[in-house]
C-alpha cells in the first residue's frame, strides 16, 4: 500500500513539474508583427563592402508565450527570379541578417515550429531593398485575391480583385493596372491603365488564365503571378 501511495506522488510531482507550456504555439503573426523592413516598405540596410548587396535586417514578434524551444523557418522569394532560399532560426531567436540583391523586391514569411512539431505560420510580408542609383522604385507586383487560384466559377460576371503596392512614398494611390485574360497561356491584354484594384469581366463556359500588370507614373511595371480560373 504504501509503495502505490509512493508511486502516485511521484506521479503527481511530475505532472505538477513539466512545463508543456511551448508545447503549443499560441500567437500567429499578422502583418503588422514583421517588425523589419516594414510592409510594403523601402527597407533600410547597409551596401556590403564589396558594394555586391545590401545588408538587411529580418526581425518579428514572438509567435508563442513561451519562446523557449521554439524553432523559426522564413521563405525568402526574390519577386524578380522567383527564386528562394530557407532560413532556419533556433532558440526563439526572432531577428537574423542577410545579404539581399539591391534594387530587387522580396517576400518573406516566418512558420514557428514547437518542440512537439507543431506550426504557426504569418502572414505574407513584402519589402523592397535600396540602391543609390535609383531615384524610382518599381511597384510590388500585385497580389492576385479573387477568384482564388484554380477556382471554379459561376458563368456570367466574374470579378478579378487585386491588391497592389509600390514602395515609394505616395505613388501606390498613382498605380495603373492591365489585366491580362484569355483562354490561352500567356494570355492577352483585356483591359489597360485600371485604375482600381479589380476588374468585372462577363465571361462564358471555359478555363481562363489571367495576371496583372502594375504600373507607375515613371512607366516601371512588375506582373503578378499568373493563376486559372473555370468558368462554369
């Protein structure tokens, strides 16, 4: 009797004892947590000695109460090669640096890993790095929102929604935007110099491509994504 009222202290101390507290990952970011470069931002960062790249800062809010133990994995995406590369940062460690293309817009996006496995992923976060010689940056190319990749529609009024954004001060309110629709890949230009962010087009049975081209007033362009749509 007494070696079972032993052994359930023993068990009742142990419970009491564990900490499974960063077994659960419980905040996930928002935009507003990435807190360098800003969104949608200029970044700030030092040119390299050899003046080959800009040094930048990566830095975001903790995704758990409790970061000990927590692992973070950012997907850097060159928007110009569409390129990437993965960043593993152990320890709850929640800033690196790394030497980036100048002149070139990325993307990035933090997933926080428990010790349990468990994930939380942010937000998508875009910024775009310096360069001396230029005066002018070009726009972000434009998130494509609706319809949502590979979607299936009704036939009749389809709306084509998009947010867009450019990096210098005041000119994301100034941005133009061609939609490119048609049934064949790449498709041809529908409709020039939007003015908005989306675009209703009457459209019957059929599988359509479409992307977006933004543009500034200093006539610098970047094109989204290209996604599929079925009409039906």
């Amino acid at each position: 009797m007494k070696n079972l009222i032993y052994l359930l202290l023993i068990v009742c101390i142990a419970s009491a004892c564990s900490d499974d507290s960063d077994d659960v990952v419980v905040n996930v970011l928002t935009a507003a947590d990435y807190i360098s470069p800003v969104n949608n931002s200029v970044c700030e960062g030092a040119i390299t000695a050899d003046q080959s790249g800009i040094e930048v800062l990566l830095s975001w809010n903790e995704f758990s109460t409790n970061p000990t133990g927590i692992t973070y994995t950012i997907i850097l995406t060159n928007l110009t090669t569409s390129s990437s590369q993965t960043l593993v940062i152990e320890n709850g460690v929640t800033s690196t640096t790394i030497i980036l293309e100048p002149n070139t817009a990325y993307e990035w996006v933090v997933t926080a890993t428990n010790t349990t496995g468990q994930t939380a992923t942010g937000v998508t976060g875009q910024f775009q790095t310096p360069y001396e010689a230029s005066t002018n940056y070009t726009p972000f190319p434009a998130t494509l929102n609706t319809p949502a990749a590979q979607a299936t529609v009704s036939v009749g009024n389809v709306v084509f929604d998009w947010s867009g954004n450019d990096p210098d001060a005041g000119e994301t309110a100034t941005l133009t935007y061609d939609l490119y629709l048609g049934a064949t890949n790449p498709p041809v230009l529908h409709t020039s110099a939007i003015v908005t962010m989306n675009s209703t087009v009457s459209l019957s049975v059929g599988t359509y491509y479409w992307f977006v081209k933004s543009k500034d007033v200093n006539g610098n362009a970047s094109y989204s994504s290209t996604r599929t749509v079925t009409v039906q």
